[in-house]
C-alpha cells in the first residue's frame, strides 16, 4: 500500500459567496491540505466536520509530515482563523509536523490575534443531577421563606415605628406625595374596580336565583346578594384587584429606583426612605381601599338588584325591603373593616419587594411578580384569619 | 457609494420638536478608519450614532451603510446588516439573564445552528479576544465590575466578526489605566481584524492615542480632520475643546505615549 494515494474531494455546500473549502491528499507519511474558499462563521459547522475527518486520517501518522496549503482562502475572519489555529495545534498535539505557510498579510495578523489570545475553554459548571439537586432546591427555598419572612417582619416594624414617629408629628408627612398616591391607587382604580364588582353581583344574583328557585325561595337571592357582597366579595377581590394593579406599581416604581441608584441617594441625602417612598403609598392605600371596597359594594349590590329585577321580577323597592331585613350596619362594617389591614399588607409587601431589587431589569420583573403573589396570598390568609376573629366574636 | 467608504451621510436633518439638532449634516467615514465623534452635550453624538445603527430614523437626509440605503431596506438585507456590524452600548447593553458566554452565543446562534462544543470554543475565542479572562465565561453580567462588562459587550460585538464597530463611549467610566487599555485593545483589534470604528466618546486621550480622524458636531454640522487640523481650525468651541487644561494634557501624554502604541498589543 505504499503508493495508494487517499484522496478525500470536498463537495462544498450550496451555500451563496464562495464556500469555504478543506480536501486533502495523503502520500505515505504525507498529508497535503489545501483550505480554500471562505474560511469565515457562515462555513463554521461544514469546515469543523471536515477538520474533524483530518484528525481522524492523521491520528496514525506520528512522525509524518502535514502540509497545509493557505492559497486558496478568499475570505478568513477570526473564527476561520482560529479553526486553522486548533487544526494546527491539535495536528501537533498527535505527533506530527505540520507546516502551514502564511502568504497573506492580513491573514498572517488575524491567525497571530487568535494565537496570542491562546484561550482555555472553561468547563461549564455541572448541575447536580436529579434528587440531590431537589433536595438541594427544597432546602434553600426552606431557608429562603424562613429568612424573608424574618425580613418582612423587620420591615414592618420598622414602617411601623416611622408610621407613629410621623403621626405624632404629622408636619413630616408628605402631603404631594400621598395626594399623588391616592389619585393613582383609588381615582385610577374606580372604573376596573366598579366593573368587576358589578359584574360579581349580577353573576352572583344569577346563580343565586337558578338553586333558590328550586326551593321556591326567589326572594332569599337578595339575601345572598347582600350579605356576600357587603362581608367578603366586595373587600375581597377590591383588595386582589388593587394587589395585582398598585402592589405591582408599588414594586416597580421602587424597583426602577433601586436600580437607578435614587434609594442610594435618598438615604446619602440623609433621608429616611420608608418616609419618603413607603409611607405616602401605604397611607394613600389604606383610605384608597375602604373607599373603594364601599364604591364595590355599592356597584355590587346595583348589579345584584338589576338580575334580581331581569330575572325575579324583583323591583328595586322589593329588594330594598328585602336587603333591609337581610343585612343590618354590622354586615357592612365587617366588610369594610378589613380594608385597611389588606391594605397596610399590599403596600407593605409591594414597597417591601421594590426596596429588595438589586442590580439588573431583571430582578425589577422577579420581585414584582413576587410582590403580587405574596400580597395575594396574604390577603387571603388574613381574611380567613378574621372570619375565625368574627365567628369567635359572634358576628 | 466607492470601495473605499463605510458609511456615507448626506444632508441629514434631525428634528425634536421645534428644536434643531443636525442641518445638512454630511459625513463619511472611510473603511479602517477609527473616526471620533465629539461634540458638546446636546449636539447629537448618540442621536448620529442611533441614526446610522437604524434604530431612529432622521427627519431628512441619505445614511448609506456598506453600500446599504438604511431608508430603503426590506427584512432580508437587515438581517445581513447586521450581520456586519457589532455595537457597544455605554455600559454593555448585556442580557442580564444569560452568562457572558450565552450573550456571545445569541447573535450567534440566530446566525446559524452549531454544535455546542463549537458555540462554546467560540465564545471563549471572542471572550478572550476581548480581553477577558476565561473564568468570566459563565459570570452574570451583575457579576462584573464596569470595565470588564465593557469588555464582555465588545465580545459580543465581536461575534459575528463585524465589519464595523460602533462604540457609544466606549471609556466612559473606566480608570486612566483601564481606559488606556480598553483603547489599546480597540486599535489591537482594529487593526488585526482590519474593522472600521465610530467611536463616541469624550475622553480626549482616547481622541489623541487611537483616532485615525475625528468628527466634530459644531453648529449642527460635522467638522471632519485630524486632532492637528481641528486644533488649528478657527472654531471657538473646538479651539475650548482641543486647548483647555484637559486638551493639552491629553495631547501632551499621546506626544509622550506614541512610540508604546507602535508596539503590537
């Protein structure tokens, strides 16, 4: 077999603008190379196959000679310069001489820049495989929750030491701020507010008066309209609304602060920053929600009386009469008692969660959707916390 | 549009509001060239630079870009503009939630498919030809400090071997000796990877040690010369520019720091 020539032919690929090109020639103990074509990022995957068939022709040839011919190349970038590079050093990593003269100038610079800049690819760091990696996943979020919700009980008391330092002194509050607030947290919020509550009414009404009617027991749909509004619908979702709509604005505007340095400023500016960013919104919550759970009640009941009438031939004077019996000032009252406190939670956990961004956009998007989760989530674990208060008490 | 020019700008207008900002602006800047834009604050740089990258477009006037009318152009010759072309927002502009490497890789692989030994071979290659060591690979952005998210996003503009770089202040925020060598850097590669370079910027020794010629935005057009035909023009703002404490310092030290730079980085 000493005069068997191997040839490998490079079909090219149908690529536009001169491909880039790699066919070899193999004499005994002599590889001639010729690279030709655009050696340049478009031609990447078809060039490293071809290398990689080289590797394996010369992989028996230690002690031979391979010789790579440049001629060809019409176009070379760095990524085509650095494949020749790794054709060279790995050739002679197997033992074999390779001579690959430069004739170009230009592409003389580009191979010496990737050779200077002779890199190590780091290995990527390995994730730790399945239960290990949940083991280790559950525990830190168990660590996590313990710590945050340690965290959230500092800042808590800590807005509500500044919540009584500004009550005694009332001058330190910041009225523009707090108006701005409350235009955005309430004004803003009645119409979305005032439709879903109104909607609620008319689909509790409707339903209410589907299983009543059964029982012969239309009338009692005024009843139900009334107490579930007044004591949990009403309160309930104003405050989810309000959490998803100025908890999330709440987290983003402070979050967007954060990321732009101003919390750094307003605290070297010697100012105290649950004064200046938290408390405004948290007051402006705390009379936007009551207000707004009433406005809901109201819209509520409007909608539970207009399916009553469409539906029941209830007049509005009937089921006036009726919720008159139904409900007495308590019912309201436990509704409306609670806004304040989902309120205090909103805006606690929203300002809160904008205060925690650090650093990228990213963690802006991370804490927001955390902020809303968390509000909710408290909302509903203090609401059923007053029902038990309630029941207890006997209202 | 000749061989010999990588972008071309003729009477380009920009407007906001009643407010002027370029008239009749022409420009051109030659292929391997470093050009300097310079100019006051509010004469436009960074609206020019955002006008010749297409992503404003100007009130009047013709940018031409490798041969590319960038007001007539379909998605196609776009795709492969952009192809030729890297940027290097002020502070990197990386993807906050990728690694340096996946912010190498992305213009990447929308490029084309690659095995993932070759994307990581490569992003090492462009990782390390910015400067940067290989353990910042797999680093977060929030991870770096500023010189070296600079360095991160000139890798990334480096991904696709560009034929031209735009740099938006590119030693903006860096160290004297950061900076210093940022601009060795840019030469370096300028010169081996034969790139053209517009560079924003405002530090008068990057002007003096790398700019092969400098645009100034005077009077809402641009001055083009060298650094020594702009000292001796008869602007008042360019004679404040170039002959301030600032100026003659920064052109003192290039006087003493030319014969480092014919060294090869």
């Amino acid at each position: 077999m000493t005069s068997a020539a191997i040839t490998g032919a490079d079909a090219g690929v149908m690529e536009p603008a001169r491909p880039g090109k790699l066919e070899w020639r193999r004499e005994d103990t002599t590889l001639t190379v010729s690279a030709g074509g655009g050696w340049t990022f478009d031609h990447l995957p078809h060039l490293d196959r071809r290398q990689a068939e080289i590797l394996n022709l010369a992989t028996d040839m230690r002690g031979g000679t391979v010789l790579i011919g440049l001629g060809g190349i019409t176009a070379m970038d760095t990524s085509g310069a650095w494949l020749l590079h790794r054709l060279q050093s790995r050739l002679t990593a197997l033992g074999v001489r390779v001579e690959m003269p430069i004739g170009d100038e230009r592409h003389r610079a580009l191979l010496a820049e990737v050779q200077r800049v002779a890199f190590d690819v780091p290995t990527e760091p390995a994730l730790p495989g399945g239960l290990i990696r949940l083991v280790n996943e559950l525990g830190k979020g168990a660590i996590d929750a313990v710590v945050e919700g340690a965290r959230l009980l500092s800042f808590f008391g800590w807005t509500v030491l500044t919540l009584i330092r500004s009550l005694v002194s009332p001058g330190r509050l910041r009225l523009t701020s707090l108006t701005h607030h409350l235009e955005q947290t309430c004004l803003h919020a009645l119409p979305i507010v005032g439709l879903i509550a109104f909607l609620i009414g008319v689909v509790m009404a409707y339903q209410g008066a589907d299983q009543l009617r059964r029982f012969g027991a239309e009338i009692f749909t005024v009843d139900l309209v009334g107490v579930s509004v007044l004591r949990e619908i009403g309160i309930l979702l104003t405050a989810i609304v309000v959490a998803g709509r100025s908890g999330s604005a709440f987290t983003a505007e402070i979050g967007a602060m954060a990321v732009n340095q101003e919390i750094d400023a307003i605290k070297t500016l010697g100012l105290d920053v649950v004064e200046v960013l938290v408390l405004p919104r948290m007051l402006a919550l705390m009379i936007a929600l009551p207000l707004l759970a009433f406005f809901a009640d109201i819209l509520g009941l409007f909608g539970g009386g207009l399916m009553a009438w469409v539906v029941l031939d209830i007049t509005p004077g009937q089921f006036l009469n009726q919720l008159d019996d139904a409900i007495e000032p308590a019912t309201f009252w436990v509704g409306i008692i609670k806004a304040p406190v989902f309120a205090f939670l909103i805006a606690l956990v929203g300002c809160y969660q904008g205060l925690l961004v650090s650093g990228s956009a990213d963690s802006v998007g991370r804490n927001t959707t955390a902020s809303v989760v968390i509000s909710i989530f408290l909302v509903i674990v203090f609401d059923a916390l007053f029902s038990i208060l309630f029941s207890a008490l006997g209202v | 549009m000749d061989e010999g020019t990588a972008i071309r700008i003729r009477g380009l207008c920009t407007q906001f509001g009643a407010q002027r900002v370029h008239d009749d602006l022409d420009l051109d800047v030659r292929r391997g060239e470093i050009l300097g834009v310079v100019g006051g604050s509010g004469t436009g740089k960074s609206v020019l630079l955002r006008q010749m990258l297409g992503l404003m477009r100007p009130a009047a006037g013709q940018i031409e870009v490798l041969g590319y009318d960038l007001a007539h152009m379909g998605r196609n010759a776009w795709k492969s503009l952009r192809a030729r072309q890297g940027v290097l927002f002020q502070d990197g502009a990386l993807f906050s939630s990728l690694t340096v490497a996946q912010n190498v890789q992305a213009p990447m692989r929308e490029r084309q498919p690659l095995s993932p030994d070759l994307l990581r071979d490569l992003a090492a290659l462009k990782i390390a030809l910015a400067g940067l060591p290989p353990h910042a690979c797999d680093k977060y952005p929030s991870e770096l400090s500023g010189g070296m998210r600079k360095r991160a996003g000139l890798a990334r503009a480096l991904a696709l071997d560009p034929d031209i770089l735009f740099l938006d202040e590119p030693t903006a925020g860096l160290d004297p000796i950061g900076a210093a060598d940022f601009d060795r850097l840019i030469r370096g590669l300028q010169q081996s990877l034969g790139l053209t370079v517009v560079m924003v910027t405002h530090d008068l020794d990057s002007l003096a040690a790398i700019c092969d010629r400098i645009a100034a935005l005077v009077d809402k057009r641009a001055t083009v010369g060298t650094l020594e035909q702009l000292r001796a023009a008869d602007d008042p703002w360019l004679k404040t520019y170039f002959s301030g404490p600032r100026g003659r310092a920064a052109l003192a030290g290039d006087a003493m720091s030319k014969p480092l730079m014919d060294g090869r980085v």
